[in-house]
C-alpha cells in the first residue's frame, strides 16, 4: 500500500497538516454555499475516514498479500471485525427501511457473471496497482506519488467499463438479493457472523500452522490522545472506527460508503468536456446516473467523501510526521500502477463496486453480490500476488497459492 509499519518517521512538519487544514475548510465553506450544510458532514466524514485508514495502515490489499505470502492473519481478523459490527448495525436499520427517521437503503446488486469477472481483475489489479479502492485514496493523500498514477488510470478503467456495461450486466445473474429481506434479521445475522468467525479462525488455525503463535502486536511511542493523533494505531481501532463510520453515512446519506462510482463519473465529466457524447451510454442513461452527469461534482456524495479521505490522509501524515512524497518511481512499478489502475477501474464497475462499495458495504448490507465479490476478488489476489515479483525487483515470488 506504499506504506511501511517500520519506517522511521520524517521530522514533524507544520506543512501537511496546515495544508490539510485549510483545504479542509475552504471546502467545507464552498460545500455549504454550494451544496448544503450535509454535504459538509459528509466531507467530514470522509475525513474521519482517511484519517482512519492511514493511522491504522487498514489496507485490504495488503493485509490479503501478507495472508497469501506469510499466513499472518491480523489484516484479515481486522476485516472480520469491521464486518460484524457493520452487519449489527446496518441489519436492524436495512430491514426497518429507516434510520434516525430517514430512509435508508443497502449497496444490493446482481450476482452474476460481470461480478465473477470484475472482482475477480480487481483482485489482481490491487496487488499491481499497489491498493485497492480505500488505499489508493488514502496513500495518495499520505504523500505516494506512484499511487496517483494508479489512481488516473482507475479513473480511466472506470469510465471506460460504463461504455461496455450494458453488455456485461446482460450477462447471466441472479437477481439483486438482500439476505435480510429473504431470511429476516436474525438467521441474516447468525449466518454472517458464523461465516466472519470460520474465516477468522481459519487464519488464526493456519497462521499458527505456519509460525506456532500469531504475531505480536507492534509496540508505539505514542500513547493516549498523541497516539490518537500521530499514530499508528492498532488495527482493531480502524476496523471499529470504519464500521462506526460507514453506519455514520448510512444515516446521512441513506446508503453505506461507496468510493468508485465517482471515479467513473470524474472520468465521463472529463469526456463530456472534451465533446464525447457520454450521455448517449446506456449506463449513463440510467435515471441516477444521467442525473449526477448533469449536475456539478460538489452535488455527488460520493465525490465529495472521496475528496474527504484524500485531505484526511493528508492531515493524517502531516500528523505522523511522514508526508514526504518521492517522484522516482522505477518503470517496472511505474508500468504495474498503469496495468492495476485498469483493472481496478474496469473491475470496480464490473462488479458493482469495489472493497469498500461491494465487499465492505454490500456484505454489511446483506447483499449476495457482496459474498460472490469477495471469493472472486481473493481469487484475483492470489494471482496478483504472483506477478508481482515480475514488476516490483527484489520481491518475494510465494511457493504455494494455497495451504499452509
């Protein structure tokens, strides 16, 4: 994720966090004469967000590749966590249909073969282009220039899949389902948290196999309210803080977080400007999508969320004292973030959505696409994770893709 948990952090500077700062409230002023006092709360929101994730390190790519490689499971007992406190607090919510007295509604989409195809090119795209939806966002707020090529092919690749979507979604596919709609609350509950503890203890089980004891958690310099601020924090604080804060969207927006629909709308933005007729796209003919074309960036919510995590990132590492951006990428690495950005991005609409958007929040809104995306995706990533070697010089190729 271009981060490093043992890298000796830069002196601490002024710089990133006034930077972040003030960017964060001349948008906060634009979004409230522009776009209302919610869309405010939502930048803030996506704040909290990448804030959360840098400190934390909560990347998904690569706690899956340090699965994949080293059987160390903390990543994915994180995930686990996240999720069940995500299904408690979205299940009740979802089948009432409302919460804190607005409508609500859950990421729920078919589960076919473009979920099969597109999750499963996004899986290796994250371990190319060095992260998945979240972590790009948050690394290129964190200062790593080679993520924001990844990130402008992602856009590439998004908006390029809108204009074979309707091919792909005509592809074979079981109906949008929501196990809360078709089970009731209690037995979509149950099945989910039986599905997150084999999974946690599966790694738990194999990690144990591979080391004979999990590993130990990484000792920090700060504590109390410096840590808060400086990080890093552990990751069970990041998997409770991003569950709390997509349950926190939910409320404001009236569905969970989502972070690539915008991408593909940055990208037909750009078309449109440059004389493309995207509106005649059947995917942007759809009411929703044909809507958030018309209307300006600072209306979508996704956009404005997304701008929030970049700046929280930014302030996180102003923070910690490692905002030091390094332009010398190496061209095979250079050339992998090209390949990755286009599977992200083609993936990510593909499937409906992304880790955070299909994964994160389809299975914390019951959705069967959610289950289908993540065994296509890790699927993507054990593959990923064996071209890595080709790219990154120096990097350990696995001897096995599964087992012990």
């Amino acid at each position: 994720m271009g981060l490093s948990a043992t890298a000796t952090p830069e002196p601490r500077r002024l710089g990133a966090p006034l930077i972040a700062l003030t960017l964060m409230l001349a948008s906060a002023w634009f979004l409230n004469l522009n776009a209302g006092f919610k869309q405010v709360v939502l930048l803030l929101v996506g704040t909290a967000l990448g804030l959360t994730l840098y400190h934390a390190a909560f990347g998904f790519t690569s706690a899956w590749r340090v699965f994949i490689n080293e059987r160390r499971g903390a990543g994915l007992r994180a995930q686990m966590v996240m999720l069940t406190l995500a299904v408690l607090l979205f299940f009740p919510a979802l089948s009432a249909g409302s919460l804190f007295g607005n409508p609500v509604t859950g990421l729920v989409a078919p589960a076919g073969v473009s979920v099969v195809f597109g999750a499963f090119i996004f899986g290796i795209g994250m371990q190319l282009g060095g992260g998945c939806a979240s972590g790009t966002l948050f690394t290129v707020g964190g200062g790593n220039a080679r993520m924001l090529v990844t990130l402008l092919f992602f856009v590439i690749g998004s908006v390029s899949a809108t204009h074979h979507a309707d091919w792909w979604f005509a592809l074979p596919s079981l109906p949008a389902t929501s196990i809360v709609q078709v089970w009731g609350i209690g037995p979509a509950v149950l099945a989910s948290l039986a599905v997150f503890g084999l999974i946690a203890w599966a790694t738990v089980v194999l990690e144990k196999r591979r080391h004979g004891a999990l590993e130990a958690l990484p000792a920090s310099e700060h504590q109390g309210l410096r840590r808060f601020l400086r990080g890093p924090w552990p990751l069970l604080w990041g998997a409770i803080a991003l569950a709390l804060l997509n349950y926190a969207t939910l409320a404001l927006a009236g569905r969970p977080w989502g972070i690539t629909s915008a991408f593909a709308l940055w990208g037909a933005k750009v078309l449109s400007g440059l004389g493309v007729d995207v509106g005649s796209w059947v995917f942007w003919q759809a009411p929703a999508n044909a809507k958030a074309l018309a209307a300006p960036l600072w209306q979508d919510i996704t956009t404005v969320m997304d701008l929030g995590i970049v700046l929280g990132a930014l302030l996180a590492a102003g923070l910690a004292g490692r905002f030091a951006p390094n332009l010398k990428i190496p061209l095979p690495s250079l050339v992998a973030a090209v390949i990755g950005g286009l599977l992200l991005g083609y993936g990510s609409r593909l499937a409906y959505g992304c880790n955070i958007g299909a994964y994160f929040s389809g299975i914390a809104s019951g959705s069967l696409h959610g289950w289908l995306w993540l065994v296509a995706a890790y699927t993507g990533n054990l593959i990923g994770v064996r071209l890595r070697p080709l790219f990154f010089v120096g990097e350990r190729r696995p001897t096995m893709l599964t087992g012990c």
